[in-house]
C-alpha cells in the first residue's frame, strides 16, 4: 500500500505512533510519506535546526517527510494553542494535495481534532480515504483539562467531529470505552477499531538496573515511586502531593518522583517547597532513549489523571511504557486504564484525586517483598509483549487500512 501519514506531531517530536510505526509499515514492505508541521512540541519553540518556512522536505531513517508551516505555540493560552492547531490544518490542506504522492489510503493521527480537515481535503480532491485515529476525544478533552469551555465553541467542536466520523473510512479508538461513547454519537460500531496503543519498543524497554544513574538522580536507598511524562492539569497531580505529605509521617523510605514537565510543573514545584516536602522529587524531562533505563530504577511506577468521566474511558500511554519496562504500576484512573493492569495482574488501582487512596496504594506496594514486585513486573512485560506491542498493533492498523481501500463498509 502507498500509505499517506497525516499528523501535526513527528519526530524529532517525540511521538510514539510517528517515526517508530513508519518504519515498521515499511519494513513489512508499504511506502509511507509523512505530512507533518515544523517541530515544537511540548515546549511551543521550534527545535534547533529548523525554521518555518512554505514547504520543507526531509528523510528521516528512510522515511519521506513534507514539512508546512504552522504557528507555533504550547502554552495555556486557548487562543494561541487554537492558532497552532487551525494554522497546521489550513497549511497541509492548502499545500498537502499539491506536494504529496498520490497514496491509497490516508492514516489520519488525531489530536487535534483540526486533523480532519487536511484528511477531508485529501479525500474530496484525491480520493483517498482515510482511517482516523482517536487519541482525544474531543470536545471531552477540551472541558476536562480545563483548555475550552465555551459552550457554544463546544457545541462547534462536537459536530465537527461528527462530520469527520462521518466522512472517515474507518475509525481507530484506543479503548472499549471510547468506542461505546462514539456508538452512543452515531458511529456504526462495526466501523470502530479497538486497537490499544504501543510505545517505542527498541527505546522504552527493560534494561538492568544502573546503580550509578540511580545515585546521580537521587532514587538510592529509596522506594521510589515514580510519575514520567506531561505534567499539566489532567494529571491533577496535586493529590499525589497531597498523598506525599501523608506519608512522610509513616516511613522515611518513600520518596515520590516526577519526570518530565508541563504547564503545572512550577505549580507543583512551589506547593512541594511551601509544604516543606523532602519525599518529593523532580527530575526534568529526559530524552525518550533514556527512559527506559530511569523507569526500570522505579520500585511503582504511578499513573494519575484527573477523576473525570472521559478519563475513565481512556487508556494513558504511559501504562503501555510502564508494562514494556516490567515495573509494577499503581493506576490511580479508573475504568479502562485500570481495567488493564489489573487484568495483566502488573499492579492495583486507587481512587484518583483521592490522596489517601493514593496513599494506601503505596503502603500496599511498601509491604510486598521484593519477588512479589518483581513478579508483578514480569506479568506485565508479558501482557504487553502478547496484546499491546508496536508489532500487534500495526498489524490490526493494517486490517483497517486494507478495510478503508476495499470500499464503504460501515460507512
């Protein structure tokens, strides 16, 4: 198949279904061209080595990449992030037809929801359908990390996500429960695939434990229990600050660590310094290829979002990296998420925005020995090999690539 990868986020941009799934449609013998914006995520400036300009092209490990401009912008400013979304869209839409290689089929990555409109653009002046995977579901996304709430912009966002569903070949969600909400929309299930996602294997992977990183990090003689990744305001993370402060008084041992950063991280950073909190630790955002060997260093490694109805359909990424790395997990999400690891039997779940749950989640991991962690691990490095792995997953996104040429089923 001539696939056409449409997403505003690539490499060097670090994301898990960019570069790693390209490669892999390659290696089983497709040729991809990726159709992306110039690289600015999380931090809003664009990477050393790139400038925005009308149209860039590049090869990234054998991979074909068009670049358009777009303004960048990551910040919570809801009109400056809206300007970076609607600013990629136009561009690809605009110039995409006119630089991209005619393909058979589109896979079309959302967020943002302004995706669809390059893939509408496509399908309407190529004719080339495209299978539109969720990651966010909008507008839900939008209310529950607290980045839009005008009702009447809501109502806007919502039937243009109906028009794209129905203009979709075929849908990709990341849970049950995503598809159960777009059926309840109008979506014709036998249109939805549930395909879970993966990480990078070949960079988020087990590896032996580093005593020396561990000590220059400051995780030596700890029960670290570590959160890696965006740290912004559907993580809710001041709860697990909360749940910090109440088990300093128990046992000096446990100490809480945040990797990565976010619009929250000073936010967190001041509340941490105010409460007098010396079990807290941050550690700024490490490079993809090194987080393998700072997960491994984790006694239980912790998911927390927001306690909120859409979360309770969704399925983090983080718990697939936290299962390839064969660390336990503590899941402060309930529903789907939760669902997961504890059916892997690679962790327990607590109550979210809960810090006494959250609490007793780590004094649960606290008493088990160290084999009893370990085998936790294993079972989840084991799940996540069998049902979750970049391997399995692209061969059901092929399923549905295949299904979006051969005609309207389900449409």
């Amino acid at each position: 198949m001539r696939i056409l990868f449409i997403t505003q986020w690539f490499q060097p941009e670090e994301l898990f279904k960019g570069l790693p799934l390209a490669k892999e449609l390659t290696r089983l013998g497709h040729e991809v061209e990726v159709l992306t914006g110039f690289p600015n995520y999380p931090g809003g400036k664009i990477y050393k080595g790139y400038k925005v300009r009308f149209l860039q092209r590049e090869t990234i490990e054998g991979i074909s990449v068009i670049r358009v401009p777009l303004y960048p912008s990551h910040d919570k400013s809801g009109l400056r992030r809206f300007m970076n979304y609607a600013s990629f869209a136009f561009s690809a839409a605009i110039i995409g037809p006119w630089v991209a290689k005619k393909a058979d089929v589109a896979y079309v990555y959302h967020p943002p929801a302004t995706i669809g409109f390059p893939a509408m653009i496509f399908k309407m002046l190529r004719r080339v359908p495209f299978v539109y995977d969720i990651e966010d579901l909008w507008p839900d996304t939008l209310t529950a990390t607290g980045l839009f709430s005008n009702k009447m912009g809501l109502w806007l966002v919502e039937k243009w996500c109906r028009l794209i569903y129905s203009t979709a070949s075929r849908i990709i969600v990341l849970s049950p429960g995503f598809k159960k909400a777009l059926v309840e929309r109008g979506v014709r299930s036998e249109k939805i695939n549930v395909i879970y996602n993966w990480v990078d294997d070949t960079m988020v992977k087990p590896v032996p434990k580093n005593p020396a990183l561990a000590a220059k990090l400051g995780l030596s003689g700890k029960f670290n229990v570590v959160f890696a990744g965006n740290i912004g305001k559907a993580q809710a993370l001041e709860s697990v600050i909360a749940a910090a402060d109440i088990l300093r008084k128990e046992s000096s041992s446990i100490q809480f660590v945040f990797v990565g950063t976010g619009i929250e991280i000073e936010n967190l950073k001041t509340k941490t310094h105010d409460m007098g909190l010396e079990n807290v630790l941050f550690i700024p955002q490490q490079p993809m290829s090194e987080m393998g060997a700072i997960l491994v260093l984790a006694d239980v490694l912790l998911v927390h979002l927001k306690d909120d109805p859409l979360f309770r359909i969704t399925v983090p990424s983080k718990i697939q990296a936290y299962l390839a790395v064969g660390r336990p997990i503590l899941v402060a999400v309930q529903g789907d998420a939760a669902d997961l690891v504890v059916n892997a039997e690679a962790g327990l779940p607590c109550i979210p925005e809960n810090a006494e749950s959250i609490a007793e989640g780590v004094r649960k991991f606290l008493k088990m020995s160290q084999q009893e962690l370990d085998t936790m691990g294993e079972n989840g490095r084991r799940f996540y090999q069998q049902k979750l792995s970049l391997a399995v997953g692209t061969k059901q996104l092929l399923n549905a690539l295949e299904s979006a040429i051969q005609g309207p089923r389900g449409v």
